[in-house]
C-alpha cells in the first residue's frame, strides 16, 4: 500500500515516502508520505479554509457526522482491528476492544456536538447590570493541530478529532510515524460520512519537522498533544500563545490495603500493569501493598502471569506481544538489568525470548531506579509494601507525575483519605488506575501534563467563551 497526504478531502501524491514496518515480523506493510515543511503548511492552509465552513455547520448535522463516523466503524471493527493489531504489534483481542472504545468516543463526540454549553450571566449580581441581560457562546478555536502517538492509534486519535470536529474546528492530524495507517483509514470514513473537505486533514512525516512547524505555525490555534514528557516540553515552548493540551506519561500506582481480597485484585493488576505489553500512560507500575499481604499477592500475580500468552499480534491466543521497536526492547530491558544489579529482585520474568521481553515483577526496589521513578512504558511493574496508610500516600506522591492512582481499601477513612491526598487527575476506589471510560475528564498533574480530555473537557479546551452582552 502507498498513502497520501489528506488534505482538503483529496488525497494527495507526497514529494516523498517513508516506509512503515510491522514491528512484531519487521516486514514492510506500507509507505506513507514523508511531509516537508511546505506540505505541512499546505495542511495548515487546507484547514484555514475551511474554518468558516466548519463554523457554519449546525451542530446537528456536526453530530450526523460523527455518529455515521462510529457506526462505519462498527461496519468496519474487524478491519480497524487488524490494522491496529498489524502497525501496532497490539494483540488482536487487545486491539478489539479498542475500536469498541472508539467507537463510543465518536457517539459521546456526537452527543455532545448536540449540548455545546451554553451559560446564562445573572448580570444584576453587581451593580450596573440590572438592565443587562447577558450569556456565553462558545466558539470553536479555528484550527486544532493533534499529534499523537503510537500506543492507541485509533481511540487517541478519535479523543483529538471527535471533540475538536463536535465543536466546530477543523484538524490537522499528525500521527504518529510507527502507526499512520489507523488514522488514514479514519480520515477515508470522514469522506465516506460527508464531512466537509478540509475539516479533517492528515499529514505524515518526522515527528519533529511535521511536529515543530505545525506547532510554530501561527495560524494553528491549538495544540492538542499525547506523547513523552520530552515532545510536551517540546512543543510547550515553540507554542507561543496558542492554547495547549498536553496529555503525557506517568508511573501509576495502585495501593493494596490490608483488607484486599488479593485473588481479585490481582487479577486486575496483571491485566492492568500488562495489557498492550504495559505501552499505555496509565499502566499499572507501582504496585503499593500492606506488608502483610505482600507474599500472597506476589504469588497471585507471579501466576497470573504464567497464564499469560506471548506471540504475534494476529494471532488469537497472544496476550502479548513485542514492544513497538527493539530499541525499546533493548531499553527496557537494560533498565531492568540495572535495576537487579543494583539489589532489586525478580518475582518473575527479566528475559527476551524470540524477541518478546517477558512480562516482569520486581520487588525490593529503590525509589531512584529507573523501573520505579521514569516511567517504563513496558511490561514492567514493581511491588513494595507499606505499614500505615500515611507511607502509602507517601509513596504514591513520591512521583514526579500524577495521571491515575488506583486505591483498593473497604475503609472509609482510607478511601477518603486517599481521594483526599494523592496527586493525580485521578483517584480510582477499588479499581487499577488503568481504568478509563472514554466519557471520564482524562489528563494529569505535575509533569503528566495539563488540560482534560474526555470529549465534553477537550471541547472545553478547543472552543473559546464569547460573552454577548444586552442592554434593554
Ligand atoms: P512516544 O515516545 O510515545 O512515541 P513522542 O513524544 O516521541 O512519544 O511522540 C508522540 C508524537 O509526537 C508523535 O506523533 C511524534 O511524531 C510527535 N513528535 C515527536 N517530536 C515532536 C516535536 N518536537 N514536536 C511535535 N511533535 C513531535
């Protein structure tokens, strides 16, 4: 397959191409164009024009559109599944059930389009107001540039144009290079659903060239941005005034309370710490259990795991798979290595077998090893223990970053306690901090990023409040 660049709803023959490999057999699957800088601009031009036309759309037939978007998707689950599966190395039943989560991002990106908010301004609340009668509109941005990354080409992609499309903008979307084809197809169903030329254009090429200059370039009015802490800082300061959403990484942490049942929940934190070979910003890493049941629970996941399926992404038995490239591979596993020779201990796992990094536990870490304080971004998780409470927020804090903690505790004081005083986005009660529901306002503190997502919080960060104010 040889793509083009999307612009304006016509594909367009790029100067020059760039390949795209299946990072699970290394074979080539597709070129994709290799945007210069002039194509980007182009991109951006595309968008512009069609800011008025965007605008212009009812919001109800702005919801018609996103809504036959997620139903050719239903058409299509199996072919969106295997693309992710194929460019992803993401096991296929991992990769299902993310076109079902794109699917309702698109449905909730419909609904809303439907309930834009709009605000009444008790305007005789001070002085001088009493004859005034005033209320907030809100108005798309104009164009919103998203760049995403590799680890869910659809759904982070759907939560980027779903919200900015529903609230009247148009797009430039720049995937990621490892996983462009996903976000192509997506821009084909836009075409097939009727949206109009220009509002969704995709563009391919290096991360940085495309990156920079549609984050440098003016007439872009947002930036919405998934990716490494590194890329945000990135972007944060080539970004001028322009509005930015940044959702980054993190070493989520999940505590275990004493009065746990352990069986359970360690069902839920293999799952969490492993699904999609632990590539996802909220993947479970620091594991938090009361001392006393710290033995049991390293045997429940150590089995587990042992459950678990290594093999290729297509394959209907995989439960994992390879990382995205075998320098991460090499990373990971280096960071592990360092982590054991410096006194940490393997539960299980630490090996490459055909290329796969077997799904890890390590206890008796530090709070400086890599495999604890960055964030891994694979199969990797590591389990400590507290006594009190207080040490178990404590550790959770311990973090530069702050996206989901997940707190398992029957305890109301506990549970408060922790809701109350963990830094993050969010505190999840009896749940792993990898629990998303694509409705749910998304995104982190400290150097997680800044901005929500969630369809109805992005479009707050994608619209402007216009306040029209009557004197009568
Ligand atoms: P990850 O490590 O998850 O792949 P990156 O931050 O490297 O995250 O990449 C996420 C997205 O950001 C990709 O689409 C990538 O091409 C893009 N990107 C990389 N560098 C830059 C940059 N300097 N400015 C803007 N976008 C960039």
């Amino acid at each position: 397959m040889k793509y083009s660049l999307f612009l304006a709803g016509n594909w367009q023959e790029p100067k020059q191409s760039m390949p795209v490999y299946s990072p699970y057999s290394g074979e080539w699957i597709a070129d994709v164009p290799d945007a210069d800088e002039e194509e980007t601009a182009a991109a951006v031009d595309a968008a512009c024009q069609a800011e008025k036309t965007a605008a212009s759309i009812p919001a109800h037939e702005r919801a018609d559109i996103l809504l036959k978007v997620a139903n050719l998707i239903e058409e299509n689950r199996e072919t969106c599944a295997r693309l992710i599966a194929l460019e992803a190395a993401k096991p296929i039943k991992t990769a299902r059930k993310e076109v079902a989560r794109t699917i309702m991002t698109y449905r909730f990106s419909s609904e809303e389009a439907r309930r834009m908010p709009t605000e009444f301004i008790n305007m005789d609340a001070a002085p001088g107001g009493e004859d005034k009668t005033a209320y907030v509109l809100r108005k798309p941005v104009g164009t919103v540039g998203a760049i995403t990354p590799f680890n869910f080409p659809m759904n982070l992609v759907a939560h980027k144009i779903g919200p900015a499309i529903a609230s009247g903008n148009c797009v430039v979307l720049k995937p990621a290079e490892q996983t462009p084809l996903s976000a192509f197809f997506i821009a084909e169903l836009f075409s097939k659903a009727g949206a109009p030329e220009g509002i969704l254009n995709v563009i391919t090429g290096d991360g940085k060239l495309v990156g920079r200059k549609m984050v440098e370039d003016e007439r872009v009015n947002m930036i919405t941005f998934t990716g490494s802490k590194q890329t945000g800082l990135d972007i944060r300061s080539r970004a001028g005034l322009k509005n930015v959403t940044l959702e980054l990484g993190s070493n989520a942490a999940a505590v275990i309370g004493e009065d746990t049942d352990i069986e359970r929940a360690a069902e839920k934190l293999t799952a969490g710490a492993f699904a999609y070979q632990g590539q996802l910003c909220i993947s479970v890493q620091r594991i938090f259990v009361h001392k006393s049941k710290s033995r049991e629970l390293q045997r429940a996941m150590k089995k587990n795991v042992e459950t678990y399926t290594p093999g290729s992404p297509l394959d209907e038995a995989a439960d994992f798979s390879k990382l995205i490239s075998p320098q991460e591979t090499t990373r990971v596993k280096a960071w592990i290595d360092q982590a054991v020779k410096e006194g940490a201990k393997l539960i299980t796992g630490g090996e490459v077998e055909d290329g796969i990094l077997q799904l890890t536990l390590l206890t008796e870490t530090e709070r400086s090893m890599n495999v604890r304080c960055e964030e891994v971004f694979g199969p990797v998780a590591v389990i400590e223990t507290f006594e009190t409470w207080e040490e178990a927020v404590s550790l959770v804090n311990d973090s530069k970053y702050g996206l989901q903690t997940g707190v398992f505790t029957n305890r109301l004081d506990e549970a408060l306690q922790a809701a109350r005083s963990i830094e993050s986005g969010s505190v999840l009660i009896n749940e792993i901090p990898s629990f998303r529901l694509d409705h749910m306002p998304y995104g982190g503190v400290k150097d997680s990023g800044n901005g929500r997502e969630g369809v109805k919080y992005a479009i707050d960060e994608m619209t402007e409040r216009k306040l029209i104010s009557i004197q009568a």
